[in-house]
C-alpha cells in the first residue's frame, strides 16, 4: 500500500476535527437542553394562563414570548461561541474565563450597535410587505419564536445540530402561511435570504483562502518571518479595526459620514499602533534557541483575540437580531397606541444580554473541547479562517441578511482547506504521479459535507414552518 503523503491530508484533518465539532456542540448543548424543556414549559403554561385571564391576556404573553426568546438566546450564545473563541483558547492566546468575558461583552456591544438591519428583515421583510396581507401579529411571532424553540430542543436531545437561523426564519414563514396564507409571506425576501445562506460560506471560503495565501507571500515563505509577520499582523489588524468601527458606525441610525471616517481612521491607527508595539514586545522577549515556528505562534496570539472580538461583535449583531426582532413585534402589538413597554434598543440589548449569558455559563465546555481537545488548529489557519468568517458576518449583516456562523465557518475551513491542496498539488509536479485511487481520493471538493449543509437546509426550514404553523394555528391570529 502506498505511504500517504502527509501535505494532502490537511483539508480531511480539518473537516474530520470539524466533524467532531458538531458533536461536542451537541454534546455540550445538553445542559442548555435541560433549561430549554424549562423555559418552553413556562412558555406554554403562559399562554393557556393567559387564556384564563379574563380581559388580561397580554401579560401571559408577553411572559410567554420573553421566556420563549431567552432560551433562544442562551442556546445560541453556548452553541456558537466555540466559532469565534476556540482558535484563540486552542493557541493558548487567551484564557477561557477572560475569552468568555471578553466575547459576552461584544455580542451585547454587536446587538445594541449594528443589529437593525437583520432585525428589520425579520420584522418587516418575510410576512405581509409584497402582497399587503398584514404584518407579523403578536400570537404569530410567538408561535414562531415557541416552534423555533421546540425544534432545536428536539434536535438536540436526537443529536442532530441544527441553525438557528434557519429555524427562525422558517418558522417565521410557516406561522405566517398559517396566520396569513401563501400569498402571505414575501417569496422574493425569503428566496434573497436563502441566497445569502448559499452564498456566505463561498465569501468567506474565498477570503479565507485569500488571506492563507497573502500570508505565505507575506510572512511564511520569507526569509525573516517574524520580522515580516510584524507588518502584516499589523497592517491586517488596523485594517480590519477600522471595518469593524466603520461597520458600527454605519449601522446605527443615520450616520454622519465624515464622523465615520474618522472614527474608521482613528480606531484603524490606534489598533495598528498598539499591535506594532505589542508584537515588537513579543520579538523581543522571545527565548533563544525557539524556531521560527514557535515564534510565529506567539506572535499570531494577539491577531486571534482581535479576530475573535471582530467575530462576537459580527455574531451579536446578527443573531440578536433573530432573537430581537419577534420579541419587538410581540411587544408592539401588546401595547398597541399607547407607550412601549419595551423600546426596540432595549429588546435588542435583552437579546445581546441572553447571547452572553449563553456564552458564560454554557459556552466554556464547547470551547474547551472544540479549541484544546479536538480542532486546535494551526494558529496560521485558525486566523484566516477565523478572520474570513467575522468578515463575511459583519457583510451580511449590513445588508440585513441572517446568516449562519456556523456554515460560514465551515466555508473558512474549505477555503484553507482548497487552497492548501492547490498549492501542495503545484510544488508536488516534479514529484512522482500518484497511483489513481489516490488521486481520486484526494479530490478538492468533500461532497459529504456539502450534502450534509444542503441536507440541514432542506430539512430544517420546513420542519420549522410546520411546527410553527400548527402552533399559530392553535394559538389563533
């Protein structure tokens, strides 16, 4: 049997440890599980106490509907943190407890910033505004909220890990076509979606991809690698930085565009400043006799805590949104004319607050398996793939879009993934040809898992919308 060449085994040793991501996410949701059945059985003694109320029913639902979005909330902050944090913690950049704190803070930061535009998709962009059949109506937006919330704890008690995202936004639709009737939800909203779920994981495969080989061309196949490093950690840094505070900017309210530029330039040259003299730090203090490896390993340290920064604040500003955005509306038609209860912000910062204290309180046991024990990615690539993810995120949230962070992780790792093989393939050509089921078994393109994506996708919005739709049924329009 001929001895594998031990370059092109790295796109099947990533997605192998990927695999095994998706488990321990299942495995470390089971406590998030336990609170789930908690919540969605207050959830449902609500309504049917609301129901009992003579003249108050507003207060079991609001009870209802803000029980229902919490759990949503804490499920998906224990359930993604692990995309943004575990490369950080694997490399030993940062510790769990500090990284967990740290993350929490800029989801709350991402929600209460730069989520509206996914919120008013949600809100406004599914259910009544191309065919004027009626907007999302309190006891609809519940049962989607309470149908979304039912399906993710069914599938993680089977093992099956399922989006979030696709579960909100189904379940929105079926409630909707429930409430409503076909012509009720908005078909060219719901397919735009759609394509910003197939397109995501190409972008950031392509960025991921892109940055893997500006670092070879930049710091790895150079001479001095750490000198090189330097520049363009720190380039990549201030760059970065000032997208993430024009990102912000932009995003909230109506900005003023010249305040936003200098924000932008200001955060750009204090980021790129500190990380200049951070790194030199580093340079300086290394031991004698390390390798130019293991030097570029510390020195990627700080580089992956801004991308896991960069990638919580991405991830809050578009997963509160799929939290905020049935909750606002629940809460607006509960008070109807007269003053909100509730201000959309502070419902957005409800939501941030739930994802943080998924993060905290369930989120460390994923990390740790995912970041020390089972991916624990080269620091070179987990940066890349990292970076590309909170990139792509931040992108399409500014164009309203919930996206998965979870499938556009995955996107980062074939992007590595590819163009490692690629470049392996290009250096291998003087060598000798490998034997053909060799060859065939080192193909560019794991179909398995893009079956497996596709396969989530087909499954996961229709049961969503069914569920959904029986509930909105039950609970009446």
């Amino acid at each position: 049997m001929p001895q594998k060449d031990p370059q092109y085994r790295i796109l099947d040793k990533d997605l192998g440890r990927l695999s095994n991501a998706e488990h321990a996410r299942v495995v470390s949701g089971q406590p998030v599980l336990r609170l789930g059945i908690a919540l969605v059985f207050m959830a449902v003694m609500a309504i049917f106490a609301s129901a009992t109320v003579a003249g108050q029913p507003a207060t079991g639902l609001m009870a209802a509907s803000i029980a229902v979005a919490l759990y949503l909330a804490l499920s998906i902050g224990a359930n993604d943190v692990a995309n943004s944090l575990s490369p950080a913690v694997g490399a030993g950049a940062i510790g769990l407890v500090a990284g967990l704190c740290l993350v929490a803070v800029v989801e709350v930061a991402g929600a209460l910033l730069a989520s509206g535009p996914v919120a008013r998709t949600l809100m406004q962009g599914l259910i009544g505004n191309a065919y004027h059949t009626g907007g999302p109506t309190a006891n609809l937006m519940l049962a989607a909220l309470a149908g979304a919330a039912t399906c993710i704890s069914i599938a993680t008690w089977l093992n099956a890990p399922i989006s979030t995202t696709h579960s909100i936004v189904g379940a929105i639709a079926g409630a909707g076509v429930a409430v409503y009737g076909l012509t009720s939800v908005n078909w060219p909203a719901l397919a735009f979606v759609a394509m910003g779920w197939v397109a995501s994981p190409i972008v950031s495969a392509l960025l991921a991809a892109g940055l893997l080989s500006s670092m070879h061309r930049n710091i790895l196949d150079k001479d001095d690698p750490i000198t090189a490093g330097r520049s363009w950690l720190t380039l990549m840094i201030g760059a970065t930085t000032a997208i993430l505070a024009l990102f912000g900017g932009l995003a909230y309210g109506k900005p003023n565009w010249a305040l936003v530029a200098l924000t932008g330039l200001g955060a750009a040259l204090l980021a790129a400043g500190y990380t200049y003299h951070r790194l030199g730090q580093q340079i300086a203090q290394g031991e004698k006799g390390d390798s130019d490896g293991i030097a570029l390993k510390h020195l990627l340290g700080l580089p992956l805590i801004v991308t896991a920064v960069i990638m919580g604040f991405g991830h809050g500003a578009n997963s509160s949104a799929k939290v905020a955005a049935p909750l606002t509306t629940i809460l607006t038609s509960i008070d109807g004319d007269g003053p909100l209860l509730l201000s959309p912000l502070v419902v957005l910062g409800l939501a941030g607050l739930g994802i943080a204290m998924g993060v905290i309180l369930f989120g460390g046991r994923l990390v740790q398996m995912v970041g020390t024990r089972i991916t624990q990615l080269n620091p070179a690539r987990g940066f890349c793939v990292t970076l590309a993810a909170a990139l792509t995120v931040l992108a399409f949230s500014m164009l309203g879009l919930p996206v998965s962070t979870t499938h556009i992780s995955v996107g980062g790792v074939f992007g590595v993934g590819l163009y490692r093989e690629l470049r392996d393939r290009r250096k291998a050509k003087k060598r000798a040809p490998l034997p053909e089921e060799e060859v065939e078994r080192r193909q560019l393109v794991r179909w398995s898992y893009v079956r497996r994506i596709l396969g989530a996708w087909l499954v996961t919005v229709p049961v969503n919308a069914v569920v959904a739709g029986l509930l909105a049924s039950l609970i009446g329009p």
